[in-house]
C-alpha cells in the first residue's frame, strides 16, 4: 500500500464522527473509573471501534452470516469480560457489581474490574452508535448515548474535564447534522464535511467560549429532584449496611465520596459544634496507605469510667503546694493558679434512617442514656458500640462529656505548656508517693491510674521510623518543649504551608502519608489526620487515628424531631482527625484539616478549570479565526516558497495543478479543457501555461529558468486577478 493511500484511509478513520463519537464517550466513562490511564482508554478505544466498524460494515452487507459472526462478537465479549470479572473477584473484597455501583472515590482501584468495564462499555457503544448511525439514524438513541457518561458523574456531583464535554458536544453536533443531511432524499442539498465542520466548530467553539468566561451567579444545587428520579434510596441504604464505612480498615477514597451524600443520619441538640468519634486506629500501613486496629487492642466492658480533664491538672497544683522540691522541679508556680472544673456538657442525638452498630461520641465522653432495648459497650478508646441489637432509628440518644472549652483556660494552659510526655511518668509516680505520704489515698489511686494510663498510652507511638517525617517533624517543633505546643504548631503548620483540601484529587499507586506531606500537598481530612498523628509520634507525642462525623451544619426543621434543631450530621460529614495524648489533659482531639468550606472549595476547583478551558478556547478560536481569514494569502506565500526551489519541469506541472484547484476543478479535467473552460467563462488565457506544462510532462522536453521566470510571473498576475474577482463578487 503507497504512503498516499495510507495517508487517505488514516484521514478517512480521522474523519469518522461515529467512531471518534464512541472514542469520546467511552474515553469520559473510563476517565471516572480510572483517569491516570486516559491515553491507554483513547488508543485502545480507537483501534478495537475500528476493528469493529469494519466487521458492522461485513455484517450489514452480509445479513445471514453477519447474524451469526455478530452473535459470535457478542458472546466472545462476554466471556471475555467474565473472565476479567473472575481475576477481580481473587484479588478484590467485594463482588463486581457493588464495586461498579459504587463511587469510585469510595473504593481502591481494581485492574481487572476495570478492563471488563472497559469491554463492556466498547462494544455497548461501538453496536449502539454504529446502528443508530450508518444503519438507521436516530438522534434520540445517540442523544441517550450521550448522556450515559453524564449521568455516571452526575449521581456522586463529580465534574466530567471540561475539554471532555466541549468534545463530546461538538462530535454530537456533527453526527446529528451530518446523517440527518445524508440521509434527507436525493432532492436535498447535501453538504461536505469541511463544510459542517467548519460551521459547527465555529458555533461550538464561541458557545463554549461565552458559558467558560461569563460569570455565572452561586447558586446552590437542589439534587431531590435527580435523587427521586434514579430512586437511588434503597441503593443507598444497601450501599451503607454492605460498606460501613467505620470498619476495622480506615483509607483515604470514602471521605471523596461520602462528601457529597445529603442524606441525614442524626439531628442533634448541642450549644456547640462537635467532633465526634465511631472507631479508632492504631497501625499506619506506608505500603498500602490504610489504617487498621488489631482486635486485641480493644477491650470493652459495659461500663465506663472518665476522668475529668480538669483531674490531673488540679492534682498538678496540689502535689507542687504540698512539696516544694516538685514545684520547682517541674517549673509550677501554683500561688496564683486557680484551675476551673471541666465543664460537663449534654449531646442529644436523634437517629433518622440507620441502625448502627457505633454511636458517635466526642472524645471527651461520659456516660450516655440510652434506651433499654439496646444493650451499651464501651471500649478503652471511649468508642461505643451495641451489644447485639443496633442503635435503632427514630430514636432518641442523650450523651455526656467534659466540653474542651477547659483547654482555653490560661492556668490551665500554663501547665499544659510545660509538659511533655517524657516527664509525665516520672512526674505521675512522683506525685503518688506524694500523695500517699500525706494520707491522700484517692488522689494516689487516681495518680496510679494515671500513671497506667501514661504508660499504655506509648503503644502509639510508631512512625514507621520514617527520617523524611522525623526531620520534618523536629523542624516543625524546633525550640518548643511542651507537647501542647507541638501539637498545635503541628496542626497549624498545614493551613501556613499551601496545603490544599481536594476532594477531587485521586491517588496515584504508591502514594500515602508521605508524599502527601512532601510532594502532592492535596487531599481531604484522612491525609491531614494521618499526617498529623505520624508527625506527632515522631515528635515523641503518642497519637492516634480516629474517625467519625462533624458535628457543625446548622439543622433545618424536622417533623419528627423538632427538639433536635441546633444541627444536623448528613453522611458528608464523615471525617477523619487525631487524637493526641497531651500530658494531664489526656486524649485530646485536634483539627488539621485545612477546608474553610469544602463545597465552595469544590464550587471554584471545577469554576476554575471551566474558566481555563474557556480561556484556551478563546486563544484556539482566534487563532482558528486568524487562519481561516488569511488562509489564501499564507496558501500562496508557501506555494511561492516552495515553486521558488522547484526545478523549471516540476514548477510548470506545480502551478497547473494549483491553477486547477483555485478554479474548483477536479484531478479529471485535462490541461486542454481546463484552459478551454476559463477561455470561456472567466476569459482566462492560460494557453501559454498549458503549452508550457504539456511540453514538460507530455513531450519530455526539459524547461529553461527563462520558461520558470515566465510560468511564476504568469501565476502571480493570475492569483492577483483571481483574488480581485473572489472579493469583488462578496460585495
């Protein structure tokens, strides 16, 4: 095959709205499911569509046997896909179809999952788009088509790439203009593609261009509507129950998903916003980027004791009036402290839709009262959870905790900045034998308790002996000596150091705590908690993982529980933070999640990459419009430079060619009727450039430069005559 039909079929594959339309719109659903791989999805999808196209083109020539080779195509596809579904099911938790209902964002990523996606989605869209196009067109069946990967993106509010929509829109156009004019009768005017092309895509293009770059008014999404369309109620309610997700694995991809879930679980009587926990981990995994907790680490009983933070801080003071050698020791001048009680505070929590097997409790919990059909139990981490029969829905739940306004205090703060977990052991056994020398046998037992409590706590203080976090970590503290001063500069440092909250952004393999801290710098609450709980432990502060809900969304009104109006927690709030053990404080939360308002963050993530397309679409339409308006003169410029090399034969053939062709005529017409033609319609003498051309390429006799310099001249005055009558006849 020469280079020149090469070049026409590659120009032909190039030019086939049908297949670039299924290119397209499998290339946007693939995107979802795994965006990294986009080029493989373009190739990939181009190559087997045109495979495919060429077998359609057999089949409906071929009716009988193409009914059995496309049956052959059809089970072949199945089995293949089958059989990619069987490698997933080895290496993946959950079966095929929740992992393709379910978000993405909420899931690892799974290769052999996808590649049967992948064969689904070619064939479906390769046979769909093939009949309802060069078989039988219909612009309702390509208009369905083309809202399947909308509708894909559209059910968890994920935003298709602008550039993908604009290209979607333009092949869709094209499609619909191009079969409804070849297919309207032989008494229609028919169009060619550079036509409709060039319109369109102008069209197009300032669309495009006008809905990127003008502002658009903040509006607030209602999805009730969508939501009661697709009647997605009950897979949400399958989808929690069969991925809680506060199981004994915690990772990074639900927090993306489950942020854009309305759906309420609890209404909520408070005076302040909370952080509320479920479950609590403790190994750090670098290889795999999850969090997990060994079952032996809970112990639970169905009772639960909590010491006032308030507790040790007072026994602080005591034991520093009663010995002055401890005072001085540990830098306490208590003669003018006066340390608060901790305040206790009550959470009342109405449960909606769910039964869970976990209350949210914050981290400075109580006790709760809880209805007698549901039997408590309290874990040493202060989690709650039910003994057998789940915490029942529609159903009032009233908590207790100390509020952790009490940090705030600045006696308080005083010892708290003075402390760190290095001195605590020494210094609780020492205010022991205080205690117990003075007779004082509750405060000893309470200091003994202290003291157990100080000592499991450096169970929690495995780094994974990273020295890239280490170093960071004493860069972050360096000159502070207190625990509660590296904990706070530790969760400060994220929002002073461009850090950004992206629900968006998807992991690459490989990627965890570590490259968040020193390379991606984006991700959502689970990556600023991990990093803060691993740069704690290397600063030598035990820390933990911890997951539950935000308790900070003003409540609307509810019928069935209008008591419970001060908030509302909805599954996107479920949040990840870490708990610290700040010395006489005890378990402590803390909030390094930079996210001033994560639904505006999003709202101006996607604004922001619209915006840039628009912009690059405006720089591509002028440029586009630049080229098509001095498209002639640049044409000839380059023709001139290039008969400007030429030898004197091949210069005579160039310019009859380009002669032929400025005219409108074909490769069919002979230099004889061409000039016979403009002799009588244009009163065009070219006689001397066909004698010229046909002695050089029908006499085989050589041309002098004079016949070069004769044959350039000549096209020359010719192109500026054409050019004179082209826009004579515009106006």
């Amino acid at each position: 095959m020469t280079a020149k039909k090469i070049n026409s079929k590659i120009i032909s594959l190039l030019t086939d709205f049908p297949l670039i339309y299924v290119v397209l719109l499998n290339t946007a659903v693939m995107y979802y499911y795994r965006n990294i791989l986009t080029p493989v999805w373009i190739v990939s999808t181009f190559i087997i569509t045109a495979i495919l196209f060429k077998i359609f083109d057999f089949i409906a020539k071929h009716k009988i046997i193409g009914f059995f080779l496309y049956t052959a195509i059809f089970f072949s596809g199945i089995w293949a896909m089958s059989l990619a579904i069987k490698k997933g099911m080895k290496s993946y938790p959950i079966s095929f179809l929740l992992w393709f209902i379910t978000t993405q964002d909420a899931l690892g990523y799974s290769r052999w999952y996808t590649i049967a996606v992948f064969i689904f989605f070619t064939g479906f869209f390769a046979s769909v788009v093939y009949y309802f196009t060069k078989i039988r067109y219909r612009i309702s069946m390509n208009f369905l088509v083309f809202l399947i990967p909308f509708v894909i993106y559209g059910k968890e509010s994920r935003q298709m790439p602008a550039v993908l929509i604009i290209m979607l829109s333009v092949i869709f156009v094209l499609n619909m203009i191009h079969f409804n004019n070849i297919r309207n009768g032989d008494d229609s005017v028919k169009v060619g593609k550079k036509s409709i092309f060039q319109s369109v895509a102008v069209y197009v293009l300032a669309f495009g261009i006008t809905a990127s770059l003008l502002p658009k008014p903040d509006i607030t999404a209602d999805r009730t509507y969508l939501e009661s369309l697709i009647n997605m109620d009950a897979f949400t309610d399958m989808l929690i129950s069969k991925i809680n997700i506060f199981n004994n694995q915690a990772e990074s991809g639900k927090f993306s998903s489950f942020k854009t879930n309305d759906k309420v679980l609890y209404y909520a009587a408070s005076d302040e916003p909370l952080r509320l926990k479920t479950q609590v981990f403790t190994d750090y995994d670098y290889s795999e980027d999850k969090w997990s907790f060994n079952y032996d680490d809970y112990s639970f009983s169905d009772s639960y004791y909590s010491r006032s933070p308030s507790e040790i801080v007072k026994l602080i003071v005591l034991s520093s009036k009663l010995d002055k050698d401890f005072a001085k020791k540990y830098n306490i001048n208590s003669t003018s402290m006066n340390i608060p009680e901790a305040e206790q505070k009550s959470l009342h929590l109405y449960a909606t839709e769910y039964d869970f097997d976990l209350l949210p409790v914050p981290t400075w919990f109580i006790n709760t009262e809880i209805p007698d059909s549901v039997q408590p139990e309290f874990s040493n981490f202060g989690t709650v959870r039910a003994n057998g029969r789940n915490f029942l829905r529609n159903t009032e739940y009233h908590i207790n905790y100390y509020s952790d306004s009490f940090i705030y205090n600045a006696d308080v703060y005083k010892i708290l900045t003075s402390l760190s977990y290095e001195d605590i052991k020494n210094m609780y056994t020492e205010m022991y034998h205080i205690f117990s020398e003075n007779n004082m046998t509750d405060e000893a037992r309470i200091m003994a308790d202290a003291c157990s409590e100080a000592y499991s706590a450096s169970e929690n203080l495995d780094y994974g002996n990273n020295q890239k976090i280490y170093s960071l970590a004493m860069q972050i503290t360096e000159g502070l000596n207190s625990d509660y001063e590296k904990a706070l500069a530790i969760e400060r440092y994220f929002l002073a150091n461009n850090y950004i909250y992206d629900l968006t952004y998807k992991k690459g393999k490989g990627e965890n705590a570590e490259t968040f801290l020193f390379e991606t710098k984006r991700g959502v609450c689970y990556e600023y908690a991990t990093a803060m709980v691993l740069l704690s432990r290397a600063c030598g502060i035990p820390a933990r993982y911890a997951e539950g809900y935000n308790m900070n969304q003003p409540a609307e009104i509810n019928n069935n529980a209008k008591s419970f109006s001060d908030y509302e927690i909805r599954i996107r709030d479920a949040h990840g933070f870490p708990e610290l053990y700040i010395p006489a404080a005890g378990w402590t939360s803390f909030e390094p999640t930079v996210a001033d308002t994560i639904i505006d963050y999003k709202k101006s993530d996607v604004s922001k990459g619209i915006y840039t397309s628009g912009i690059i679409l405006a720089v591509c339409l002028t440029a586009g419009l630049i080229l098509f308006r001095f498209y002639p003169e640049i044409s000839n410029l380059l023709f001139m430079l290039r008969i400007k090399k030429a030898d004197p034969d091949k210069t005579a053939v160039l310019v009859f060619l380009r002669v032929r062709k400025l005219f409108g005529f074909g490769s069919d017409v002979t230099a004889e009727e061409l000039c016979r033609i403009l002799m009588a319609e244009n009163q065009t003498d070219i006689s001397m450039l066909k004698n010229l051309f046909e002695k050089s390429s029908y006499g085989k006799i050589h041309l002098s430069e004079n016949d070069k310099k004769e044959v350039t001249d000549f096209y020359s005055e010719l192109y500026r005559n054409f050019r004179k009558v082209k826009k004579k006849n515009k106006i």
